[in-house]
C-alpha cells in the first residue's frame, strides 16, 4: 500500500471493526486487493523476532465470499516463509473458522512467543476474549 491508499484502508478497516493502531506506520507491509483502483481488501504482516503476526485481514463485506481474503492471506504467508519465519499468529473474535480452513490452529495465549506477545494487539490492541491461532511451516 501507498500512503494515498490510507484513507481508503482506514475506511475499510472501520467498516470491517478492526483497529486502525499502527497500520498507518506500516504501509510498506500491508498488502491490499483492488478492483478498479478501489481498495476491496487488505492485510498486514508484522515481523517479530520469533515469528510474524498477521492482522488487519479485512475485505469488503460486498467482496467477502470471493477468496479475496484467502489470496490475501496466502500472500502474507508466502512472503514470511520467504523471509524465513517458521510461524505467523494471529488474534480473531469473529473469524476463527475462516482461518481454520488456512491452517491456522487455536493456541493458548502463554503458547506464543516473548517477542510476538509483545505487540500491541496483545497487551491492548485486541480483548483478551480474542482466540490466538498459529499456523507453522
């Protein structure tokens, strides 16, 4: 993404209920889908010592049921097994099934790493209800 696309992320990302804390720093890591030189769907991978942390998932709920969230997805997960991370976690409240069906697995929240649990998403960001799943390469 580019620094003209926040404002449609940000939108995107509001419509969808997901924060927009820290994504606006790291634009250079978010990936997004456009259709017409609209933005329909994003997602943002984090890089962290021990593993990545995959967030800001969201697609267009007029897009959603299209594999738009699924290429997403398997984007970001080719370019941290590309970057050598072993594993990429993720904190959900509404989407456990969707990233099931990706490979992704529930994990208790001590099962992630120091440096992963050290993001913002787990000690503010998300509630403490949010399920955390890792997928492993």
């Amino acid at each position: 993404a580019r620094g003209e696309d926040w404002p449609m992320l940000r939108q995107l990302l509001q419509t969808c209920g997901l924060t927009e804390a820290g994504v606006a720093a790291q634009l250079d890591r978010v990936r997004v889908a456009t259709w017409q030189g609209r933005i329909v769907g994003m997602a943002l991978l984090e890089r962290y010592a021990e593993g990545g942390l995959l967030r800001s998932v969201a697609v267009e709920p007029a897009w959603q049921r299209r594999s738009i969230g699924r290429r997403l997805v398997e984007t970001m997960l080719e370019e941290a097994r590309r970057e050598g991370l072993s594993q990429v976690f993720l904190l959900t409240e509404t989407a456990a099934d969707f990233f099931a069906r990706l490979g992704f697995v529930p994990i208790a929240r001590e099962e992630v790493p120091a440096s992963v649990r050290a993001a913002p998403q787990f000690t503010h960001l998300c509630p403490v209800s949010s399920q955390v799943m890792r997928r492993i390469f």
